[in-house]
C-alpha cells in the first residue's frame, strides 16, 4: 500500500539511499492520509534517535547485574578535548571519595580517545590533545604514552602492539557500587556520545559491594598474561559493558551473582578483557585481607542485627475518588504527587496533589484520607481554579473508545493505558495530550506494565497474548502466547530481563523477553489472577485474584513459598515494600491488609469503610499509598 502511494522515480534513482527512499514513501503516505509532518529537520531527528538509544542506560535504575546498553554515535574533534576535560575535572576535583577508583578511567579513556583520532586521519587534533592532557596523567604510564606518542598516522597503529592491544581489547575495571553510580550519573548530566561510546566499547566494569580501588594501592603496570577466565566465574559476574553486536543479558535469576559479589574481596587486578576472554593484567593489589574481612564481618553482624527486628505496620493513606452511579472506576495509579484514574466513560483523569490544599484532608483513628472528585469546579473538594497551577490540579485526558482498563505510568513523565477499544495509548504528563496510539491486540487491553529499562512496555489482552513493545515503534516486538484463557495482568521483574503474565486460566507464567518464551509455570490458584508484584530481590513472585489469596511463588523452583489467607473477598492489588519485608494487599471487601513476609502473619488491617482501594504501592519512605473508589 506505501509502495503503490508512493512516485514511481523513486525506486529508480540512484544517487538515492534506501533510508531515504523508505522515509519519502512513509512521507507520502502520511500526506495523502492528512497527517502533517514534524517540524524537525532530518538531521535533527535521526540525532535524537541516537541520543535516546545511548542516553536511555544513565536515565534508568537497573537492578544488578548492572547492564548497561549504549550505542556507537559520531562525534566531532572538539568533542574529544572538551569530553575528557569534563571527565577529569569531575574524577579529581569533584567525585569525592569515589576518587581512588574512578581515576583508573582517565588513562584508558586518554589512550583510546587518542588512537581514535589516528584512526580517523586527524592528526593534528591528535597531537594537540596529546600534548593538552599527556603530562597530567600518573607519571607510571608516562613510558607507555612515549611509546604512543610515535604513533602519528594510521599504518602506525598496526606496527605498535601497545596500540593493537588497548583497539582488540577491553580494559577490565572493578570498581564499587557507589563509584559507578557515580560515574553513570555523570555521564547522563553530561551528556557526551563520545564517553558513552568509549565506556562502552573499550570498558568491561564489574561492579562489586566493595571498593575496586584503595586510596593506598600502588600504581598499576601493563603485564600481558595468557590466562583465561574461569568459564563458571565468567557466567556468573556480569558488567555493565556490553557490546553493539551481541545479545544482552540482563539479568540472572540464580544467586550465584549474589555469592560472588559477597565474598570478601582479596587482590583485585586491573585488566584488559578481549572478546574471547584473554586478559592483559594490570597487577594491581586492593590493600589487606584482614581489612576486607572486617568489613564483611561488620556487614554480617548489622544484618542480624536488622533481621532481628520485626516490622511495623506502615503508616496509610488513602486517596478516593467520588463518583456519582453512572461514572465507574476501571483503573488507577500514582507516580510521586500525580494520580491517574481510568473510568468507563473512555476518559483518564489525573489529579496533582501539590496543587491540592491540605484543608481536604479527613483524618481517621489509623489513616488519613484524602477525597478527590471528578467535577472540576466541585466545590466540596476542589478549590475553583484562580492561577495555572490550580488548573493543573485536575486534568481530562480524552482519546480511547471504550473504558480505560489500565493505566501505568512510565519514566514519571509519561502513562500508558490500555483500553476497551484494543489499543494502548502513551501520553505526554507535561502537555497532557496523546502522543502515540498502539495497535496490535485483537480483543480489550486489560493490562499494560513499563519495564525498568523504560523504552519497553508490554501490554496483555483478552485475546489470550501478552505483547511487548517498544516506544519508538508502532507494532509489537514480541507475542507471548501460552495462556488458554485471556491475560488479565502483567508486570516485569526488576532486572527488567523477564515478564510475568497473570490470565483466567488461573496460572502465572514468567517468559524471557529475549527469547519470547515461557520459562516458568506457577500452579495454585483457585481464581483468575488479577494482580502481580515482583518482591524486590526478584527472587519471589506473588500473586492474588479471585480466590481472595495471596500465592507466593520462589521463581528459582516453582514452588509455592507461602499463602495469604485473610481477605474475603476478590484481591486487586499487591505491593512489596522497598525493604522486601512487608506485603500490602487490597481487596473489595473495603479492606487493606500488610503481612509480614517472613513469618507470613497480618501485621496490619485497615478497614476503609465504604470504600473500595484499586491500586496500592509503598513509597521510598515506606509509606502506603492507596487508591480507593466510592460512590455517592
């Protein structure tokens, strides 16, 4: 259909990339269906795809093991003086205590970014970055940096084998969590393809509990070795480097990555890593034994210490919506001080809590409540709105057919939502308004989830499939079929490497988003399932529905961990808390119950009277937050 809309020249021009051609016929094909093109140049618009492939790994938390998905972007020559200045003056004046490990950057990243520009032919640029940045470097490297001072042109690089090794390698680093974290938000604020691309391309980074570095080791000397690492070992700790070309892997759902980075730290070497494993050692030394078994031991004896103490109940607060007969709650959630609900009426309402005087709040003897109304000007709980804030307070977002089943928020500065009318919906919370529609389900959207990673999402319908789906995209990357009945909810584990999908068949199912297949079958429910959550070790998966009970699957074996037995009625929400300990479920019998997961026994029942809590979720503080329904 493109092809037939599209001027026949086109095909037959020669001088004309395939790029291009592709984008003239989707340009013709949007015109004749009365879509209006962007503003935004060609050029501008395949450097934002770029900066949002590479800058999407710094923008995102992503639980262990750390991987980091970077791609290869172009750069100009003043890039390279400007870049690595910023990294230098970050690592040595204003890292902090993250300074002793993450100074192990600026040699490798200053011989990379100088053989680059041989690479490409510039020479003089090389030179003058040489000269710039060469002397300031640790006076142990300065026989290496003669040695790639004569390397001028690009037939040199072949003849230097210093040269060939820092180009066919990568240069293993072990560093802490604290000096990566460190490092990955510097290079989001800073924003410089050149140094994504190099951590990315000549960096293998592991990153373990301790500190890779110590401010007393001495410093390190190149020394090529033959050894190879241990296959076990080299399956079981992950980097966050990873390279264009091969498949990534998220994450493991063993604990072997767990027991590594457990053990106490001996004599950490600095090395080069080639793709096939050999590695050129730096034969750099950690400092004592005896003061990384300290450590441990200090960690160890806190932790009892904290597993000792029983939780508490949190402390509640529960946000309804008033609604009159005819207008119905299908859905809601929350993200920071925005609540988004989806009604039956097609429409999605969001409220600002910021904008919202405390004078609405009721108190009650266990909770406090907060009543939200969907009248704009309803003067029993909103104030009439005098400035733009106050008008932002309460919004209407219109778009969908059919009731909003679904709403998930994505990144805060986006929501999906999954509708009646099979489509799913991603909208702007900074201009309130639509900006993609999804199409692919063939039946009602009653679920969608956002992955950790934050360019996926995933969506699951009635028509028995969950799909996954890309933001940039307009049709599915993945169909994960399976289930024998309609797939009613989904969420993604934490490491953000694999979907779990709830369905009326009464099972769960995890599946491998790399491979698009089931991997795991939890059995036991007695109901359709409704409503999943990840514990955060993303060890354990729970589950509740119809049956009003909490299932608690280990994902490692299958086995059903434990039961929540105390609701009376259908389940439609489930929340971990951040420290793993508690569990929070709501259900229609107008309750809210928190257990205690490891003795599994109620710690809390709160009882909203006539309200009926939807959606439920503990806050960084380890608060609960509830979204509740009642009708006047």
């Amino acid at each position: 259909l493109i092809k037939a809309r599209c001027n026949p020249v086109m095909f037959i021009a020669s001088n004309v990339s395939k790029g291009e051609l592709s984008y003239r016929c989707m340009r013709d094909y949007l015109s004749s269906m009365k879509y209006t093109e962007p503003a935004a140049t060609n050029e501008a618009r395949a450097c934002t795809l770029k900066e949002m492939a590479a800058m999407q790994s710094t923008e995102n938390d992503i639980t262990r093991p750390h991987v980091s998905m970077m791609c290869a972007m172009e750069y100009s020559t003043n890039e390279c003086h400007q870049s690595y200045k910023k990294l230098s003056d970050f690592i040595r004046e204003g890292c902090g205590q993250c300074r002793c490990e993450l100074i192990q950057l600026l040699y490798p990243t200053f011989v990379n970014i100088y053989l680059d520009l041989i690479a490409r032919g510039v020479s003089a640029v090389a030179t003058s970055f040489y000269d710039n940045f060469a002397a300031k470097l640790d006076s142990s490297n300065q026989d290496e940096l003669k040695e790639l001072s004569g390397v001028v042109t690009a037939n040199d690089l072949a003849s230097s084998p210093l040269a060939e090794k820092f180009r066919s390698h990568r240069y293993h680093i072990k560093m802490s969590d604290t000096a990566f974290h460190s490092l990955m938000h510097f290079l989001q604020t800073c924003k410089s393809s050149l140094l994504l691309t190099i951590v990315q391309e000549h960096f293998a980074i592991e990153v373990c509990r301790c500190s890779g570095v110590s401010p007393g080791d001495p410093p390190a000397t190149v020394a090529v070795t033959a050894a190879r690492l241990d296959s076990s070992r080299r399956s079981s700790v992950k980097t966050r480097a990873s390279t264009s070309s091969a498949s990534v892997s998220i994450g493991r759902l063993s604990d072997q990555a767990e027991s590594d980075a457990k053990l106490p730290p001996a004599k950490r070497k600095r090395t080069l890593k080639s793709e096939s494993g050999d590695v050129i050692s730096m034969n750099n030394t950690t400092g004592s034994d005896a003061a990384a078994t300290s450590l441990d031991e200090f960690r160890k004896r806190l932790k009892n210490v904290v597993d000792g103490f029983s939780p508490s109940a949190p402390s509640l607060r529960v946000y309804s919506v008033t609604t009159i007969d005819s207008q119905c709650m299908t859905s809601s959630c929350f993200h920071g001080d925005t609540f988004v609900c989806g009604f039956d009426d097609s429409s999605i309402h969001t409220w600002s809590m910021s904008a919202i005087v405390n004078r609405y709040t009721k108190p009650y003897k266990s909770y406090s409540y907060i009543s939200l109304d969907t009248e704009y000007n309803s003067d029993d709980h909103l104030p009439i709105p005098s400035s733009t804030a106050d008008r932002n307070a309460h919004c209407i977002l219109r778009g969908h057919m059919g009731p909003v089943y679904s709403t998930c928020f994505a990144d805060g500065r986006y929501l999906l939502s999954g509708s009646e009318d099979t489509t799913v919906r991603l909208w702007s919370m900074h201009n309130m308004e639509c900006l993609v529609c999804y199409r692919g389900h063939n039946y009602p959207v009653w679920g969608v989830s956002a992955s950790p990673i934050g360019i996926y999402f995933a969506s699951c319908s009635h028509d028995n499939t969950a799909r996954l789906w890309s933001s940039d995209t307009v049709y599915p990357l993945r169909v994960f079929a399976g289930h024998l009945s309609g797939v009613d909810v989904c969420s993604f584990h934490p490491n953000g490497n694999y979907l779990a999908t709830g369905s009326c068949d009464r099972t769960c199912r995890l599946w491998d988003i790399q491979s698009g297949t089931s991997v795991r079958v939890f059995t036991g429910s007695k109901g359709a399932i409704s409503t999943l959550a990840f514990s955060p070790s993303g060890k354990q998966l729970s589950a509740a529905g119809e049956d009003g009970v909490i299932h608690v699957w280990d994902i490692a074996s299958c086995d059903t961990m434990t039961t929540h037995k105390g609701h009376e009625d259908s389940i439609l929400g489930v929340a971990y808390s951040p420290c793993g300990k508690l569990l929070a479920s709501c259900s229609q019998d107008n309750t809210i119950r928190v257990w205690d997961t490891i003795t599994s026994q109620s710690v809390a029942c709160y009882d909203i009277e006539n309200d009926t809590a939807h959606h439920l979720n503990f806050t960084h503080k380890n608060n609960l937050v509830a979204m509740a329904s009642s009708v006047e």
